[in-house]
C-alpha cells in the first residue's frame, strides 16, 4: 500500500464528488456506483482536497481553522487521505 507524504497534492478523480445530502443531513462522498457516507472531520479534509494543495498545506490550513499544532493532526489527515486512496476515491 502507498503511503502519502506531506508533499503529495490529493485530488478526487474524475466523477469522485463531495456533496451535502440535505436528507441525510450529512456530507457523502458520490463515486461511480458508490457512494460513502462521511462524518464533518472527513468533509473538512476533502473540501480542501482540490489537486491543487499539498497534504502539508491541507493540514496547516486545518490546524489555523481549529487551532491545533499541525504536526498533532497530520497522522490523522494522511491515514484518512491513505484510506481513501486504497479506495480509489482519492488520488496524488
């Protein structure tokens, strides 16, 4: 399995979309013929998650947004992105 590094740049592949389910009332992570329901840490994440970010630059954006010292989330953030990744619902 590949691990991210905090150079990486993370992106949604082609037909991979964040969307807010007003029935559900919670974020989804939409793929072809999948769809993942995710909890409001993982939307922060993906929100950010553009192709155009590193992972380095995602966390220290979500460290200022919830005032924690980046390398206390970092591991959280790369294990999540990795997660996601071994899913192909992510991709560097």
């Amino acid at each position: 399995m590949m691990t991210l590094r905090a150079s990486d740049v993370p992106r949604l592949p082609r037909g991979v979309r964040l969307r807010f389910d007003a029935i559900r009332g919670a974020h989804v992570l939409l793929a072809p013929e999948r769809a993942f329901n995710v909890d409001a840490t993982a939307a922060a994440v993906l929100e950010l998650v553009d192709g155009q970010r590193t992972i380095a630059q995602i966390v220290d954006i979500l460290a200022g947004r919830f005032d924690e010292r980046p390398e206390v989330i970092t591991g959280d953030v790369v294990a999540m992105l990795n997660d996601l990744v071994s899913k192909r619902v992510v991709e560097t």
